[in-house]
C-alpha cells in the first residue's frame, strides 16, 4: 500500500510523440487519391470503344451491300484520333493523383499538392469531394508546418 509510485529510469527512452491528428488525415487522403486514380484510370479507357469503332471505319468493317455507301475514311481518323487524346488526357490525369497522393503522404511540395487537390475537384462527384477536403486541411497553418519540417 505505500509502495512509491514507479519512476522513469534516467537511461529509459521517452515515449514516441503521438501522431497529429493532421498527418493521419494527410496519410488518408493520400491513399483515396490512389483508389481515385484507379477510378480516373478506368473511367478514361472508355473511348476504347471510340477508338474501336474509328478502326473498324478504315479497315472496312462498316462496308455491307444494302447500307448505303461507307463513311469516308476522314471519319474514321477523326474517332481514332480524339478518342486516343481522351484516353492520354485521361490517364495522365490518373497519374497526376497518383502523384500527388504519393507527395502529400511524403509531406513534400506543399504547393503540387494543393494544385492537385484543386485539379481534382474536376472529377465529379467522388473528386469534388476529396479535393475540397484536401484544400481544406492542405490550408490548416498546422499542415503547412508538417510540409515545411521536412
């Protein structure tokens, strides 16, 4: 009952400091900028199908007696050619979150990751919503202290 209360030995380690509750929310929205990515990723091979129907053009898969005459080969160039830009926009822009994520999960440049953080907001719904959330910690005095301890 009188025992003393336990001291700390002089040689003993101290206690890690507990992580900021701004850092576990950066490391957070890190990672759904890599699920986000994966969504853009998959979103943007969807004018396949454009590409697809521009190359089926030119090689005459649209050539059948009784349709009339086939679509000039101009046509097919024009869908193979924005359908392949939607596709490079598309993924660049994926890579652009992967990015950023990986950047705001190594609290390095501040400034790329709020211009991904606003870049982001252009996919909508589930982008909207992490970009704003991003921009908001991402402008906390706090935040911008852990990016500049670094």
């Amino acid at each position: 009952m009188n025992d003393p209360l336990p001291t700390v030995a002089p040689n003993a380690a101290p206690a890690p400091a507990p992580a900021s509750k701004d850092a576990d929310q950066l490391d957070l929205i890190g990672i759904l900028y890599y699920v986000l990515a994966a969504f853009a990723a998959l979103f943007s091979l969807f004018p396949l199908l454009h590409v697809g129907m521009g190359i089926a053009m030119l090689s005459g898969g649209f050539d059948q007696p009784g349709n009339g005459p086939p679509p000039p080969p101009a046509v097919g160039w024009m869908f193979v050619a924005f359908g392949s830009v939607f596709i490079l926009c598309g993924l660049a822009f994926a890579a652009l979150l992967v990015f950023g994520g990986r950047r705001m999960r190594q609290r390095r440049n501040h400034t790329l990751c709020a211009v991904v953080a606003g870049v982001s907001c252009m996919f909508m719904p589930f982008g909207t919503v992490l970009g704003v959330f991003a921009l908001v910690l991402l402008m906390k005095p706090e935040t911008k202290a852990l990016f500049h301890a670094r």
